[in-house]
C-alpha cells in the first residue's frame, strides 16, 4: 500500500511540471508556431481582410543632438523610437499561460512597416527584438543616432533659430495599406524630450511638433509623418569671439584720427586693422555654408565695416597727398626765395665795387690835388700817388668784403623772420577743415550702420 505521503508528493511534483511547461515563454510560441521558418508571420501584412490598412503608431522623442554641421548642413540626432501596431494572427490567453501577457521575439520572426526617414544621409541599423502583447499588439523599441540633412537658415547667425525635420513614410505601401498615426501630441513630444535631454552640443532645444500629411509620388499616395524639431543657436561664444573683436577694430579705425597725418603712423595703423579684419571674413567664410539663399547679416556687418574702414583709409591717403603738395610748394618757395637773396646780395656786391672804385679816383684825384707843389717833380709825383692809391684800393676792397658779409647776414635775418611769421600754407588749412567734416560723417555712418545691423539681429 502507497502511503498518502508519498502519493501527494508525486501528484505535486507532477503538478509542477506541468506548471514548469505551461508558463514558459517557450511555450507561447509554440502555441503560436512562431518560428523563423514560419513564412506566415512575416511574409505579407498582418490582416485577415486585405482591404483593411494597417495603422502603424509611431511616436519620437528626442534624447540628444550630438552634432550640426554648418557647413555640410547635416544634423546628427539622437532619438528614441517607438512603433506599435496590430497583428491579427497573434492572439493567446494570457491566464492559460500563468499570466503571460507578452513575449520578446527576434525581429525577424515578424512582419515589421517598411519606414525610412526621408531626410536621412545614413541608414541607422533597425532594432533586433521585438515585444508581442497576448492581444496581437506588437511593439518596435529603437534608439539609434541619425545623419540627416538640414536645410541651414543663417540670414541671422548667430542668432538664427534652425528647424530640422525627420519624415516618416513607408517605402511600398500606399496609404490604403498603411496607415501612420501618432498617439502622442506636439505638447507631450516635446515634454518628454526636455525630460530625456542628454546633450544638446551648442544648440538650446526649444520644441518638436507632429504632423501627418498624405503625399502623392508615382501615382499613388502615402501616408507621411513629419517631426519637426526646432533649436535656437548659443551666440555667447560667437558674440565674444567674433562680433565683439570687429566691434573694437572699428573703433581704433575711430580713434585713429587722433594720430597726426604728418608721417606715416596713422597710414600704417589702418593698414594694419584693415588686415586683421580680413583675416576675420576669412574665417567666417570656413563657418558659415556656400549654398544660403540670403547673404547672412554678420557677412553684411563684416563687409559694412569693412568697407567703412576702407573709406576711412583712403581719406588718410588723400589727405597725406595734400600735404605733401604743400609741402612740395612751400619747398619749391623757399628755393626761390633763397636765389632770389643770393641774386640780390651779389649785385649789392657788384655795386658797392663800382663805388669803391668811384671812391677811389675822387680820393686820387683829391690826394692829387692836395700833394701837389712846386718843388716836386711829376716823376715824384707819380711814385707817390701810386703808392697812396694802393693802400686806399685794399682799403676799400677789405670794406667791400664786410659789406657784403652784413648784407648776407640781414637778408638771412629777413628771411628767418619771414619764414616765421608766414601763416601754413593752404592745402594745410583745408585738411584740417577735411578731416573734421570726415570724422563727423564717419562716426554718424558706423553709428547708423549698428543700430540698424543690431536691430536686425
């Protein structure tokens, strides 16, 4: 006789295999003959009457924006994916199976929407499991980074707002097949997505809209869902590292005309700024994409100073050329002036010889005169007229000599005082009268050209 011990023991251990083989995973697709070999579940949509779609729910939140390349125009996203949509051949109780409710299955086993992303470079690797629920829902899970172009409005960089678009659609099926729909809002989209948000690279994420839309290509239609994420740019680092050098190079162009034009300081030092703007427009070129429709504003604030700073430079070589023609007259009036006393002292020489000369044959005829008497012979005579018309001849030529010594002296004395006393000349007096008019419309142009660059902006 078997105890009753023992005869309860062996009906639970009975009890328990069976429990063991009722409950597991395996047993539900075996249930459901979900296998890979299995071409029913995966060849051909998942509906009993073929005229009836399949609506697919797709929902996307953004997790990350890893990168937007400017001058690619390419945006990197990172996003979280979510897909659920209805299988009608899959269906089991889920209290005949201990309350097993759902199965994870290889993705391959089932039929999956042929979606693809209209706007991506880079096909994005599809997620390997899928989740099937005891009532024929069937949910795809994927987070993936995606390489898609962006169409890159930067009329207003830095401080332009960029919206970027990821469409939806499937690549076979017609509306009539497949149906795209959402089951989450615009507001709750973007919700989560401030709330999942890892890193957003220099970009400030600001919402993501959904929209559904059918469009027509080949003859037939389809269903498209587009979500549209817009950002707005950080500027700080933009504005301390590139509008604000631009802004100080402007104004040491404006201080510039402090410098005195005499020289070439002030020529060199607005060659000099006028340069290192330069360089600035060569590296906003690297910045900034080749393919815009609109000539950006900062390309417009770089060229306005630029061109500002090139009239700025061209006045500063007018008005060094005034000078030096002032300069070159006031030469050429000196020279003249100093032949002018050369010609004057030297016939004041020529004269003050003649009458030496005149001098002397009054004061030899006078000594002639005077000497003479009646005892003394006219060879006596002669001998001594001679000899006092000699001494009286180096007499006058050593007076000649000082006189001409003091004429010189008095006409480089007019000279000096005339020189001194000549007001500048008359190119002089119009420059300063140019570079006033100039700094006064100079400064009124920049400050006009910020105010209206900045309210643009």
């Amino acid at each position: 006789m078997v105890p009753l011990g023992f005869f309860l023991l062996l009906l639970t251990a009975v009890d328990g295999e069976s429990s063991e083989r009722v409950c597991g995973y395996q047993d539900v697709l075996n249930y459901l003959n979900l296998t890979k070999d299995n071409v029913f579940y995966f060849a051909t949509r998942p509906v009993k009457d073929h005229t009836q779609p399949t609506v697919v729910y797709l929902d996307v939140l953004l997790n990350a924006i890893l990168d937007v390349v400017k001058i690619d125009q390419i945006f990197i996203p990172y996003i979280w994916i979510t897909m659920h949509w209805n299988n009608q051949h899959i269906l089991w109780n889920a209290s005949e199976f201990c309350g097993i409710s759902s199965v994870s299955i290889p993705a391959e086993f089932l039929w999956k929407p042929d979606l693809k992303i209209k706007e991506t470079t880079e096909n994005a690797s599809p997620s390997p499991r899928l989740t099937v629920m005891n009532d024929g829902e069937v949910f795809l899970l994927n987070d993936q980074a995606f390489v898609s172009s962006c169409r890159m409005q930067v009329y207003k960089f830095p401080f332009d707002i960029q919206t970027c678009t990821l469409s939806f659609s499937s690549v076979v099926y017609s509306d009539t097949e497949l149906e795209l729909s959402h089951s989450m809002s615009s507001s709750d989209t973007t919700e989560w997505s401030h709330e999942m948000m890892q890193t957003q690279y220099e970009w400030l994420f600001i919402d993501m809209t959904v929209t559904n839309k059918t469009v027509e290509r080949f003859s037939w239609t389809k269903d498209v869902i587009i979500y549209t994420i817009k950002m707005k740019r950080r500027s700080a680092l933009y504005i301390i590292n590139f509008i604000v050098p631009i802004l100080f190079f402007l104004c040491l162009d404006l201080a510039s005309f402090l410098i005195s034009d005499h020289g070439g300081e002030k020529l060199s030092f607005k060659v000099t700024v006028l340069l290192a703007v330069t360089v600035m427009q060569l590296i906003l070129n690297e910045i900034l994409p080749s393919s815009s429709n609109r000539i950006p504003l900062i390309a417009v604030y770089c060229l306005g100073i630029f061109g500002l700073m090139l009239l700025s430079l061209l006045e500063t070589v007018f008005i060094m050329y005034l000078l030096d023609r002032d300069s070159a007259s006031q030469e050429s009036e000196t020279d003249e002036d100093q032949r002018l006393s050369e010609d004057h002292g030297d016939k004041r020489g020529k004269g003050n010889s003649h009458d030496c000369e005149g001098e002397e044959k009054k004061w030899s005829q006078c000594l002639c005169v005077h000497d003479v008497s009646a005892d003394e012979t006219p060879t006596e005579l002669l001998k001594v007229s001679s000899s006092q018309l000699s001494d009286v001849s180096q007499g006058f030529d050593k007076l000649s000599d000082d006189v001409r010594e003091v004429v010189r002296t008095l006409n480089l004395i007019l000279h000096n005082r005339k020189k001194e006393g000549k007001p500048a000349g008359y190119w002089a007096r119009k420059t300063k009268t140019i570079n006033k008019i100039f700094f006064i419309f100079y400064a009124t142009a920049c400050t006009l050209f910020l105010v209206c660059m900045f309210s643009n902006w």
